[in-house]
C-alpha cells in the first residue's frame, strides 16, 4: 500500500508576492467580505514589516510567541481566543486563518485551523489521522525557510505527555505564499538553523530505507539547493533556500526523518531546546549514521561562522535522561525508516544514552 | 503579479500503485457506489493490462485512438459519447473520468472532464481561461512519461483554426496515479520521443527569461533525471522518467516552453506530426538558439541507437508553410520567454521559415 499523498493545492512563489495575500483571500472567498484571524511571530510586533500585513478592523491579528515551542495548552488557548472574539463577530468561524513566521508559527495556525472545527484539545489529536472534520482554510505566509511546515501534514506540539505532530491531510496548508523577501530579514544563526533541519530531513530521507523515487527526486534537490546556500552563497540565496524547504518537505512524502529528528524529539521535550539548533546538536554527534552528511555540516557550521553550544546534556538528571530516551523511542518510523525493521535490537536505551551523552 | 500556481491536488507513486486506485475511486466518493469513465488508449485494447482495469459492468469503458493528435472534433464526439451513455444510466455526471494512457490519453481525459459541465464546442475554450465551470473530478494514470500532461494546466487540441490548450486550473487532474510499472512496456522509440518532451522543456524553461528559482529547482531536477535515464539507464530508469516528467511539467508553473515547442505546434498542425517527435526534428535543428542542449541530445540520440526522419519539410507547398509559420507565430508567451519582449524583431517570418527548412 503506497500513501495516497496530498499536497498544498495553491503555491504562489516570487519576491514580493505578499503584496498579493488580500487578493487571494478576497478571489477565495469569492470578493465577499469576510473576517480573517492572522497568526504572526509577536517579533514583527513594532516592525515595519507589520504594516504590511493586510489585517482589517473586523481580523483579529494574534500576535503569537515562539520562544518556546508550540504547546498542545498554548494551541488550546489561542483557539479560545479566536471563539471568543468569534462570539463578538457575527459569521461564525473565520473565512481563514493566516500563519505568518516560522516554522513554529505555522505549526499554530495549522493547529488553530484544526482546533476551530473539532471539539475537545489539540492534544488529543496527536498522533496519526485523529481530526475528524477539515480545518478552516488556512494559509502560511513563511518568513523563515528550512522546517518544511509549509508543506507538511503535521503540525508538532508538546503535549502535557508526548512531543509528537497532529498528523493528518486536513493539517496541510490550503494556500501557501512564498516570498523570498520575507527571510531575508532573519538573524543569520536562526537562519542557519532554520536551514539545517532542511539540510538533515534531506540526509536523513535519502540515507533511509524507505525512500523512492519521489523522495529521492526532491530530497537530493533539496540537499543541492542548501550546499549552494550554505557553502556558496550568491544573491539568489533566499530564494533557493524557500525552494529547499519546500523540496525538503515534499521529500518527506514517501520518505521519513530519522535518527536525528528522533533525538531532537526528546532533548526538545525535556530541555525545551528549540527544533532547529536541537537537530544540529544532535545531528554533530551522529557521525556514526550519517557520517558524509555529518562531515558536509561541519564545513556548513565552519563557513558560517557558527559555534554549536557544547555541554547540553552535561547537567541532566537520571530521570530526565530516561524521559529523553522514552520521548525519542515513541518514534518508531523514524528509527524504522533509519534502520530498518530490527531497529530495536540495534537501538537499544543504552545507546540512545551514549548519544545523548555526547551532546 | 505572480500566478497563484495550481497543484494537482493528490498523489499516489509506487510500482504497483495501479492497483490502488479502484480504492482511491471510493474513498474519494465516500465509499458510495458510483459510475466511471475510463478513457484508455486503445492500444491496451486487447492486452494483459485492460483486465487490471478496475471498470464495472454499469461503468462506461472508452477505447481511444490517439493515431492523430487530439482534435477538438474528436473530443466532442468522445463527450457526446458520455452524454448518450448518460441517459441510460440514472444518476446524472459520472463521478469520475480516468485517463489511462500517454499525454494524447490524458489531455484527452481532461478536456472530456471539463465539455461534461461547460456548454458548446471545446474549440470553444481553447485559450487561456474561458473555462467558467468545474470539470468533473479527474484522474490521470500516466503509462507514457515525458510530456507533463498529468500535472499541467492544459489541453493540447487542434481545432478548426489553431492548435492551442484549454489552459485552465480546472483542467489540472485532481488525482494522478504514478506506477513506474506501467511505463516498462512501451516501445523504445515512443519512450525516447516521449522522454525527449520533457528535456526539451527543461532546456527551454531554464534558458528562458520568465525563469525564477521555483521552474529552475524543478527544471534543473528534471534535466538531471533525464540525463541518468537516457545518458547512464539503471534499474530504476522507469521511476526516474516518472518523476522526470511530473519535475518538468512542474518547472512550467512559472516559466514556459520556447521555440521548439512553438515550431512543433505548427509542424503538428500542418503535417499532423506527433508531438514527441515533432519536438525532436525541430530541436535537431535548433543549436543556433539551445547549443548545448542540443549537443546533449545528439548523444542521447546515439545512445539510444535513434535515427531522426529527414527532409520533412520537403515537399511542403508555400501555402503550408505559411499556415506552419501561421500557428508558430500565435504562441506569443513561448517567443517571448525564448527570445524576450523585442522577439518580434528577431524571430521574423523569413527566420521561421529558414528554420523550417532545416527540417
């Protein structure tokens, strides 16, 4: 049985096609009026940026924070908020739900979409194909490119037991928008960071033992498109690393994350380290599975002038180290996808701690 | 202003994937018994694969004959078909019209799906955007790879006065169905010209100046596949065509195909050559404008022991070779993506009709 693969049903690429997010809503919704809840990285709060946003009196403009990462309570709370300003606004549910940032942004605003229009928390959607009725259209506007949350059928959140993603083809974007300009402004480290978890989905994806063709096709774009960005940058960078993410993201399709993005998973939930610096963490003491991969990071890292945080793991209590390694065991196709059936056996507790001891 | 590109919304990709799509045909109708039409090239007519087509006894089974390139006539009389059988069968519109075949099938297939719901001739929409009404949903089962048609926008016909698409987002498939398996039988020459469509629209959306980073990812891919599968064939040569055709349709969403297209079309129209060759004895004859594509199809034409026909163009009389420079001439987005907005006054009638010659 080959999944049947939904993909985001309207892309608009270019530099400066944010100016053409009004138009889009209005043609979707057929030149009628209607209310929109924007959901915006609370960073562009006082920026110029902002007042481009094309939010009108009757939206309601959710400036989110992501300095954690995004909570199953935190998803529960915004959603309220939207019921409750729903409640002042006649209509009903909102015609869309706009997610402007990163990669934790997105992942709200897909949850949000969801969460509008199926009862109960988003934590008890965590898991495969648990949403029951589709999400309110929605849209992501990225302005930081690498996760591939634009083109993905997940949205991960911590939940009050597990990190693990509302997966799902109702979790899929409907509309994405993607503008080169709008990652030009980011910092370079988060840039970077941002940018390496295209680079290790695609390593990750072509090294695992459930790669395609379809996988193989976008992941090894993917992986040229971050070399040319990370190792030979040129004026067109923003726009190739738009196109990574999202060939990064498609490469997932048929494919899996892996040993990387596993570890992540524990060292995030319990460290509260954010997903794009967690993977390079992890993804420099993995030269043992990736290793050509691994050894291309490091002259990443080198040419970029980044120095990874060292030392991580040197304070965590035996409790949180066995919390760690459950978290990251939870995440059987990944280690599945790495190592095949009899992961298991190979990938057992004791070294999962030897890894994690190394970061 | 972008365009707000349009994907087809759903895909399945696997050897033996065929077999799923009886399933896929429920799901998408929840489970609900309904009726289907099947446009298969009838050169499946009596084979081993028409009893893998899952059409039941109240479904209509359509033999096509893709001989000539697809005529408007042909696909009103196809239309007129369904209508008949619709009156014997209760329930209105198929749920369904399935394309099996190669790009002829499908373009076939799409513009079936579409005279079902819109009024008059499909000579009527052929053009950019006349379409007003939702096609009924449509699915395409490639079992040629190179032309593109399972992810365009169009449908190439020929009309009483041109050959031009009915380009239109509701022309798009709303489901394809990828099985490397099924491309295994064709006949080397049809695979090679079939395959060369897709090289030349790579070569022409990458030289062209409508190119932006999105057509370049997937033209650049697309190229790089068609190189492995016609310059170094593996075992996974069928997957990789697959995968080449849907990158190179892709790489069309933003940019466009050039003068080779734009003289194949007048080739086809007048002398009714097939697109897939058509292509390949223009561009033989186009090095002045894709030099080094056109040297890397002359090793590919080696290496697959291919002899291109001569002297085509030979006994053409004036009046045809006006008519040929005629349709050339009303592809004005390929001219222009070849040749930039002053390519009136490089590509002058005398200079098509020098090319011609060549031929």
């Amino acid at each position: 049985m080959f999944r049947n693969f939904k993909l985001v049903s309207n892309v608009i690429f270019g530099r400066g096609s944010f100016t053409q997010l009004e138009d889009i809503l209005l043609k979707k919704h057929n030149n009628m009026p209607r209310t929109h809840v924007y959901v915006v990285d609370n960073v562009f709060q006082h920026s110029e940026f902002s007042r481009r946003i094309p939010a009108k009196k009757k939206d309601l403009l959710l400036w989110v924070n992501v300095d954690d990462e995004p909570k199953t309570v935190y998803v529960d709370s915004l959603t309220q908020a939207v019921k409750d300003w729903m409640t002042k606004e006649p209509g009903g549910l909102p015609a869309s739900v706009i997610g402007i940032g990163g990669g934790s942004t997105m992942d709200l605003a897909k949850a949000i979409s969801l969460m509008l229009t199926n009862p109960g928390s988003a934590a008890d959607y965590q898991g495969w194909d648990l949403i029951q009725n589709p999400a309110v259209y929605h849209v992501a506007v990225p302005t930081l490119s690498g996760t591939g949350a634009e083109v993905s059928r997940t949205t991960v959140l911590t939940g009050p037991v597990k990190k693990l993603g509302i997966n799902s083809d109702y979790t899929l974007f409907d509309q994405i928008v993607l503008d080169p300009d709008l990652v030009a402004g980011a910092p370079a480290w988060q840039r970077f960071y941002t940018g390496m978890d295209c680079y290790v989905h695609c390593v990750e994806s072509l090294t695992g033992t459930y790669l395609n063709a379809f996988s193989q096709a976008y992941g090894e774009k993917a992986m040229d498109l971050c070399r040319e960005v990370f190792l030979n940058p040129g004026p067109d960078s923003d726009d190739k690393l738009m196109m990574a993410s999202y060939f990064g993201g498609m490469s997932i399709a048929y494919s899996q994350v892996g040993i990387c993005h596993a570890l992540c998973y524990g060292l995030s939930y319990v460290l509260g380290v954010h997903h794009g610096i967690g993977n390079c963490i992890v993804f420099n003491c993995l030269e043992e599975y990736y290793s050509q991969g691994v050894r291309e990071f490091h002259e990443m890292l080198r040419k970029n002038n980044v120095e990874l945080p060292r030392g991580l793991v040197a304070d965590v209590d035996s409790a949180q180290m066995e919390k760690m390694i459950d978290i990251a065991l939870t995440l059987a196709p990944l280690w599945e996808n790495a190592l095949g059936p009899d992961w298991q056996n190979i990938m057992t507790r004791d070294k999962i701690r030897s890894l994690y001891r190394l970061m």
